[in-house]
C-alpha cells in the first residue's frame, strides 16, 4: 500500500479516484480496510491540505470532534453531538468531515455477509437480529446511520463546501437505490472542505444508547429553533440521517418486528427536545 501526501486540496482529489482513498484522522478507514470492507491501494493524507479550525460561521472539515465539542461559538446541537459521539481518544483523531461519510454499523454489513448494501439480493437484517436497525427508508435496506454530528448538522440546515460545489448538507445524502448503493452523493475524487453554519435561536441533541457513554446512537434527536420554525432531525433510525418535516411524520415509520420500540423512544427525545429549545 502507498501513502501519498499531497500539498494541496486540487493535488488530493487528482489523487483519488483510482482505488486510493483519503485519510484524515483515520477513525472510520483504518478499522475498515483492516477488517477488509474497504479495499484500498493507496491512501492519500488529507489532514495538510483540508481548513480546520472554526472561522465565524465556517468549521474546517479537518477540525477534529474535540475541538468542536469545547467550542462555545457553535450552536450546542453540535457541541454537545460532538460530546457524546466515541471515547475522548477517537473524538481527539475524528474529523467533522469524516464523521459525516461514516459506514453503517449493520452488524451483517460489517461482517461481510452478501447482505443487499454490499450488491447482493437479501437484507438480512428483515429476518435476522434487528434491534439496532432502522425505522425509516428501510425497503431496501435496514441499515442505520450512526453519526450524531450529520443529525446536528441537518437540524442546523448547514451547507457543505466541498472541492466542486456548495450544497445543504441534506443533499450529501441518498437513499440507496438498485442502481446505486451508495448513501452519499460525494464522488470518489470529492473531498468535503468546509460546514457553513446558520445560528439557530437554541438548539440541543438527545441520545439514547446502550451504554451511558461511548456507544452509537440507538436514537439520536437534533432540534434547532429558528423564529418559529424548528427542524427536527434524527439518528439511528435510517440508512441516512432522517429529517422530520412535522413530529407526525413518526407515526409514518415502517420498523422491523424488533424496531419497534425505537418509534417510542423518538416520541420521548422529540418531546423533550423541543421542550428544552
């Protein structure tokens, strides 16, 4: 395998592309090419060439979820999204722009099986262990998106600036689809380099996981007030970060046998987050 360290972003991208992968804090990709879900032939660093730090309104995609989570001039959706996201050891190493390209934690996924989101006919999950699985979006899939930040960034109605385009943050996004698999709309040779915040009137972030810290999102709630408005969006819950129009759009979840409960924990974080913006 080789390792490439390019000077500048337009470097990195002519880099990528050709079975090459980009490496930031390493987080996601490591385990994933070691447990041999991600085939790679080259790794280009990215960590020299992509913005991080917060300017204003602007977090660079290389900022790592540490430094967001103590700083007091985002909104506390993502602050405390950060906070609650991995161990202190992988949030000091994890980038924001990483974060939001994160690999479902489908246990069948992550295991090899020829399970429908790697091209094959079955989604396992429907008649196998389902707990951790989705309640929105899942015809094809039942996998469940595991990152807190994406849910915060979508309540925020953020934008993305990325090597080719500007675009809202929900456009990063897809349902996968026969003819596409993929849950992104970044292209192999696109690297993320910057999130464009707006400032909500008060926003929050509510979790539940198994564990009281360090786990992944059984549940994740973003709310984010703005005038009148609130957005509401959630993780864990769909192959993608889900966003609700209205609070009556959970009595449209479609949840597996064992998903159920989930619906009624989203009706408790939703309550509670609203009540707290």
């Amino acid at each position: 395998m080789e390792l490439l360290r390019p000077s500048s972003p337009e470097e990195a991208t002519g880099a990528l592309g050709n079975g090459s992968r980009a490496l930031a804090g390493g987080t996601e990709l490591v385990p994933l090419i070691r447990d041999g879900l991600v085939k790679a032939d080259t790794l280009v660093e990215i960590r020299d060439v992509v913005p991080r730090g917060v300017t204003g309104t602007r977090i660079g995609a290389g900022t790592t979820l540490a430094e967001l989570e103590l700083d007091g001039e985002i909104p506390q959706a993502l602050r405390e999204a950060c906070a609650q996201a991995a161990s202190p050891q992988l949030r000091s190493m994890g980038t924001i722009g990483g974060n939001l390209l994160q690999a479902t934690r489908c246990w069948y996924w992550r295991l090899g099986f020829d399970c429908w989101l790697h091209g094959g006919e079955t989604c396992f999950a429907r008649d196998g262990a389902q707990r951790e699985h989705a309640v929105f979006g899942n015809d094809k899939c039942a996998s469940a998106h595991p990152s807190d930040i994406a849910a915060a960034l979508l309540a925020l109605g953020a934008t993305l600036r990325t090597t080719r385009r500007e675009f809202a943050v929900a456009e990063l996004y897809r349902l996968p689809t026969d003819d596409d698999r993929n849950v992104t709309t970044l292209a192999p040779d696109e690297l993320i380099l910057e999130i464009e915040l707006t400032t909500p009137d008060a926003s929050t972030y509510l979790k539940a996981m198994d564990r009281r810290k360090w786990s992944f999102p059984i549940v994740g709630v973003a709310a984010a007030r703005f005038g009148g408005e609130t957005r509401i969006a959630l993780a864990g819950v769909a192959p993608i970060p889900w966003l609700l129009d209205s609070v009556a759009i959970l009595d449209e979840a479609t949840p597996l046998p064992g998903t159920g409960y989930k619906v009624e924990i989203a009706r408790a974080l939703v309550r509670r987050a609203i009540e707290a913006i």
